[in-house]
C-alpha cells in the first residue's frame, strides 16, 4: 500500500514537474535569450538583471523540490554580490556585469534548454504510466465499440482495438503498465532531479575557485583577527599602565609615607590610609572592568545565553532575547559570538535611534545563528569605518557570514551565522 500511495505522489509530482518544464523553462529560456540579446540596443542592461534572477529563483526553487521529494541535493553555486553595490540605473549595470560574468548564470540556461525538453520526457512518464491504465480499462468496459462503428479502431499502445478481446487485451496492458509504475514512478522522479543537477550543481571547477576564494577570505580575517589581538594586546598594556598600575603605584607611595608619619603625625597618616584604601578599590575596579572587556566572567562560567541575556540586562532600551541551545560551544566562538552581538547592540543604541532590540541564538544543522532585530531608523550598511565592518571580520575569523538589511526607516535585522558544533 505505501508503495502504491509513493507511485501515486510521484505520478502528481511528475505531472507538475512537466508542466512547469514546458510552461515555466521554455517561457524563461525564450526571455533571457531576447534580453540578452536586446542588450546590444542598451534596453537589455536593465531588463538582463531581472529576467536572470528569475531564472535563479526558477532554478532554486528546482534545487528545494530536488532536496525534498527525491534526497538529491543541489548545491546553490552563485557567486554573492559585493556589499557595495551601487542602486539605480549603474546598479542595474553593474549587475547586469556580474551575471553574464557568473558560470552558474549560463549553467541555468543550459538547463532551462534541457529540462524544457529532457526534463518534460522524464517527468511525464510517472503520471502517464497511471492515467494510462484507466484508458485501457474504459476501452475493456465498452467504450470501444463505438469508437469503432465510427470509422475505425484505436490503438492502444501497440494493440489495435477492433474488439472486445483486444479491449481486454489493452486492459491488461494497461495493468502491467500501472504495475510498472508503482514500482518505477520514484526512480522517474528521482532521474528527473539527478538530470537537473547535472547542470544546477557547481562544477569542479566553480568549487576550486569557491575554495580558493574561502581560503583567501580565511587568510584575510586570519591577518586582521592577528592585527586585532596584537591591538587589543597594545591596549590592554595601556590600560594597565595608566590605570590600575598608576593607582598601585601612588598606593604604595602613600604607604610608604605612612610609615615615615605612623608615630610623628598619626592624623595625616590616618587621612593619606583612606586615600590609599580609595585607590585600591578603584584599582580593583578598573581590573574588573579591564578583564570583562576580556573576557566577561558570565561567558566563561554560564555560556553564551546567559552571557546575552546578562547584556541585555545592562542595556537602557528594551531588549527581548531567545536562547535556543541546549550545549555550549567551543570558547573561541562565543567569545566571537558574545562580543559581535555586543558591537551589534551597541550599534543599534547609538546609531538606529531604537526603542525596543530582539536577540534571537540559536543552533541548527551545525550552524550558530544569531539575530538581532531593532525598530530604529534603518539605514545600517556594512561599509568601511563602519563597526559591522569589525562584526564581519571578527566572524570570518571562524569562516562565519554576516547579512544585514535595513532599509530606510528601519527596522534593522541583523543576521550572523558560524559553522560550529555543540560541545
């Protein structure tokens, strides 16, 4: 029974899947030849952007079904556009570039070509096989009677039906061909899928260059992520030496003043005994304050949820935060974590004019996601001089992404994934 209920849904799904490649593939295809085409007469830089990102979600959408109904995955090869991309007429030209310069653009049009033909041949076979058979069994039952007093006979696959023995004939047929089916309707549908990533999946050589541009993007951050530490080093060492250590060293001058003034002028030692026990407690601070710029306590001892929410916590506006992890990760990526969502919030206080910030962690399919929503202004970019700019660089040291949007007039998500397992 599953086995037929299983033929039964590839059959629906072929029957879709035709349908789409002939109306859906061939009306795309025929589009983005005449834009590119047009683009010699100027009109085809603006309308080449738009017809290829349909064709992208056209082929996307393919790559979702092909992952959900037949467990063939289809990685999505598209190179990202820049962060700085312009908007308006030179924005719709410079993307217009960055498409026809893209392999996967011209991959997808490959495909469109065959999954209109090819990809309709494999997909139409699953429901035919089933609504095949119900022709077979209407000829049996009678329907070819008439059909023959009218002029002839009907052929049923290679059975010419001129009676009611070759109507049962057709009918039998028909059953083998429903058999056929139960047992073969998967393997169509699957074909149909392993056929379009054939030409949707990146190639070797799209994921050589994918790799070489990882790597040249992790040798990047690995340089700023040194240049940061032995900044962050520099400062720390300043800190010490103009804080804390200032006030250890004018505490011990005072305690030796102390000593010279215990019996002479016990008041002024008395009075220079409180100042030092001032500076101490403030020393003390100023340590305190210096190591949660370190490294926060709560993230050492609690984990990264506790860590947010003990932010949020401190924060002068309202903050919702959703912490969905049932372990903790390596200490090196949620100190990244703590301090990036840290630099975000600080951000959107400074900057956004928000009244109310959600913070959303959570783990899945090995992935540290991380959003962090406010009501403000809107208008945040990842730029040069920028703190997401910082944000960024500080999560492509573990290979993480940073996405933001924020369009005018808000509201602001922005959105951190790193690629991490739970301890």
């Amino acid at each position: 029974m599953t086995r037929l209920r299983n033929a039964v849904v590839a059959g629906a799904r072929g029957l879709y899947l035709s349908i789409a490649s002939l109306a859906g593939s061939i009306t795309l295809f025929v589009l983005s030849v005449l834009s590119i085409a047009f683009i010699l007469l100027g009109v085809g830089v603006l309308t080449t952007p738009v017809v290829l990102t349909a064709v992208r979600h056209w082929a996307t959408l393919r790559r979702d079904q092909a992952g959900r109904w037949a467990n063939v995955p289809i990685p999505v090869p598209y190179r990202p556009f820049p962060a700085d991309i312009r908007s308006g007429v030179t924005g719709q030209v410079e993307r217009c570039s960055l498409m026809l310069k893209d392999p996967a653009t011209w991959r997808d049009l490959q495909w469109l070509f065959v999954d209109m033909i090819g990809g309709f041949v494999t997909a139409i076979f699953a429901p035919v096989l089933l609504a095949y058979w119900v022709y077979g069994v209407v000829l049996a039952v009678g329907v070819w009677e008439p059909i023959y007093d009218a002029g002839g006979g009907e052929w049923y696959g290679f059975i010419h039906v001129t009676s009611q023995s070759t109507a049962n004939q057709a009918a039998a047929l028909g059953t083998a061909l429903l058999v056929l089916g139960v047992f073969v309707n998967p393997a169509l549908i699957r074909g149909h899928f392993l056929l379009a990533r054939t030409f949707l999946a990146p190639t070797a050589t799209m994921r050589e260059r994918e790799l070489a541009l990882r790597v040249d993007r992790l040798t990047e951050t690995r340089h700023d992520a040194v240049d940061n530490s032995a900044a962050e080093l520099r400062r720390i060492e300043r800190d010490l030496h103009d804080g804390a250590q200032a006030r250890l060293v004018a505490m011990g001058m005072d305690l030796g003043t102390i000593e010279a003034l215990v019996d002479a002028d016990p008041a002024k030692a008395k009075q220079l005994l409180a100042q030092a026990r001032q500076n101490s407690g403030e020393a003390l601070t100023e340590l305190r304050d210096l190591v949660r710029g370190i490294h926060p306590p709560v993230l050492a001892e609690r984990g990264l949820g506790d860590a947010v929410k003990a932010l949020a916590l401190r924060l002068p506006i309202a903050t919702e935060v959703d912490v969905e992890l049932p372990r903790r990760v390596a200490a090196p990526v949620e100190s990244a974590a703590y301090f990036a969502v840290s630099e975000t919030l600080t951000n959107a206080i400074k900057h956004a004019g928000a009244d109310r910030v959600w913070v959303d962690v959570h783990h899945a399919d090995g992935m540290l996601r991380i959003a962090v929503t406010d009501d403000g202004k809107g208008g945040a970019a990842i730029g040069a001089g920028s703190g997401l700019s910082g944000v960024e660089r500080r999560l492509g040291t573990f290979d993480g992404v940073l996405a933001v949007s924020s369009p005018a007039g808000g509201p602001t998500m922005v959105t951190m994934e790193i690629p991490c397992e739970l301890s």
